[in-house]
C-alpha cells in the first residue's frame, strides 16, 4: 500500500475515467459527473452522523442513479429507534449535490410531508428538517460547526474496471449544537458533548462488494482527537486511514482487526507501524437493511467504546480512553 498525494484536478477525464487515485487532507478534487459513461451506475450521497452519550442521528441525501432516499433516524443504544424517509424514483443527478465537499450550498427537498434544508457554509453545516411520521411530527434543528481550515480524510480509489471509482471524504470531530424530535421523544445535542461526522461519496462501484469503516470524535483535555479507519476498494494507492487531532490530519498505514464471532464480542485493531493500537468494547449493534428494486444492503453498525494508544506524525503518544465510536461490516448488492 501506498500513501499518494492527490493534486487538485476535476475528477474524470473525458472519457470517464479517473485521472488521478490516492488522498488529500482536504477536499481539492472536483467532482464532473457529466463525463460519466455509465449513468445508472453511478452514486452520490450526503451521510452525516451527530452522536453523543445516549442518543445518533444519521441524515442521508443521496441516490443510486434508479432509486434513492432522504432520510433521516433517530435511535439510541438500547435499540429505540424513529425515522422519517421519503423515497425517491429516478433521481439520477437532480438531486443537486455539490462537486465537493469543500462546496458551499444549500440542498432542499419539499414536499407534502417532509421539509429538508441543508445549507453548507464555510466552517458550518446548518440542518433544518420538518416531516410526518408515524412516530408523530419530526423536527430537527441542528448546527456542525468546525475551523474553516479543518482537515478530513479525501481518497480516490479503484476497482476492477477502468470506470469504476470511489469518490470520498470524510471529516470528524465538527461539533454538534440543536436537537432531533420525534413526537413526545427529543434528543438535545450540546455543544462539546455531541460530534458529528460527515461521509460525502461519489463513484462507481462494483455491484456486489463489501467495506469496512469505523469513525469517532472525543474531546481531550488539551483538544479534539478523532479517527477515521476501514478499507473499501483497491488500496494499491492510498487508504483512508487517519487521526485527526485538533482538526489536523495524522495519516496512517495499513491497519487490520480481529474480533470474536459475534458483533458484539470484542474487537482488537493494529496498524503495521503500531501508530493505532485500539481495544473495542461493542454496547450496540445497529443493524439495518435494504431491500428495494436491486439494492440488498445489509450492515453491522457496532458502537462501543474504545481504548488505547495512538502516535501522530510528530511522535507525540496520545492515550485514548472510554471513546464513543463505532465500527461497521457492510455487505452491499447495489
């Protein structure tokens, strides 16, 4: 595996093929879907993740060219769980998605019984989201903020085919502020106590595959540590490995885990220069899965908390203890 840096570009040539693979700490490619050959195979989506001690909210805007959803669950660690969807017929590219991550805009869907605004700001993602339920009314009004010069994670993978891609950033410890409302059930989001995470991928996948991914955000005594880890596609170039402490990113090498046979038994994770060497102890498993047209996805979202050690690049050992986070195995049909 190799840790090669990207170089700010659009994304496909004119042909639809990537020009470039490997990683950024900061969002500098730019999507052009309008050179993609393959149109029902490509997907773009907006995921974000706010969690603090008792409660997760995840908000997905996004598609697989024939199918999507905006969607947008409530649940907590002892499986209650509230969601409000409103499914999406052919939404191919109308969706309106930015061509970064890094692109101020602002995505809206209105209908009958759902309201979503999400308006992207330099150093803030501002939600405000209204919809019929069968929980009761859902109202969620919430604020990420962050550093305009936050860093995250970009990588630019390959699979098996010249035309295959994958497209993604993620960003860690941006700090949450607001609330989600199901009915009579709310859950409050303070400020240092509630993170979230943003996942913004684009690309062409392979239409049977598998990933594993696991994020956190934790506040420390002297600032904000996070991580981003998994493996997803061919990692020849660069994987999406990294710590992120005080919103500047540490990358990492190689990095591999055992656990028992249930998802719920402990997990161990090393890397191969012993820079993230971690403990999982699981609390829950979010199961979840989808089965609509062609898309048969299932996932084992585990959280849990984890204990250990990391080095950043200047050397400095950073002990981590009782950190809410999670780690996922996906298996995708899509």
């Amino acid at each position: 595996m190799e840790n090669k840096p990207l170089l700010p570009s659009v994304l496909l040539s004119d042909g639809g093929i990537p020009l470039q693979f490997g990683y950024s700490k900061k969002p500098i490619i730019q999507n052009n879907p309008e050179n993609i050959k393959h149109p029902f195979r490509y997907k773009e989506w907006d995921f974000y993740q706010v969690s603090d001690k008792d409660w997760t909210l995840q908000i997905t805007f996004g598609h697989v060219s024939y199918a999507g959803a905006i969607n947008a669950a409530l649940f907590n660690y002892s499986g209650e769980r509230y969601e409000a969807t409103l499914p999406l017929v052919l939404p191919m590219r109308k969706l309106g998605l930015a061509p970064s991550a890094g692109t101020s805009c602002h995505l809206q869907k209105h209908t009958k019984n759902l309201k979503i605004d999400i308006i992207v700001s330099e150093g803030k993602r501002a939600f405000d989201i209204a919809a019929k339920t069968k929980h009761g009314d859902c109202e969620i009004k919430l604020t990420l903020s962050y550093p305009a010069d936050a860093e995250g994670i970009l990588v630019v993978t390959p699979f098996g085919k010249p035309y295959e891609f994958y497209h993604n950033y993620k960003q860690s410890c941006m700090q949450a502020e607001g609330y989600a409302k199901f009915g009579d059930v709310k859950a409050v989001f303070e400020k240092d106590k509630s993170f979230g995470l943003i996942d913004w991928g684009r690309g062409i996948l392979p239409f049977s595959h598998k990933w594993w991914w696991g994020n956190g955000s934790h506040k420390l005594e002297d600032g904000y540590f996070g991580f981003n880890i998994g493996v997803f596609g061919n990692t020849e170039f660069a994987s999406e490995n990294a710590v992120f402490y005080n919103h500047k990113t540490h990358k990492l090498g190689r990095i591999t885990y055992t656990r028992g046979e249930n998802y719920t038994d402990p997990w161990y994770f090393t890397s191969d220069d012993k820079r993230f060497e971690m403990a999982f102890t699981p609390i829950f498993d979010n199961y979840t899965t989808i089965k609509l047209l062609w898309v048969n996805n299932a996932c084992h979202q585990v959280f849990g908390y984890f204990n250990g050690k990391v080095v950043l690049d200047d050397g400095k050992t950073l002990v981590i203890k009782d950190m809410l986070a999670f780690v996922e195995e996906a298996n995708n049909n899509w």
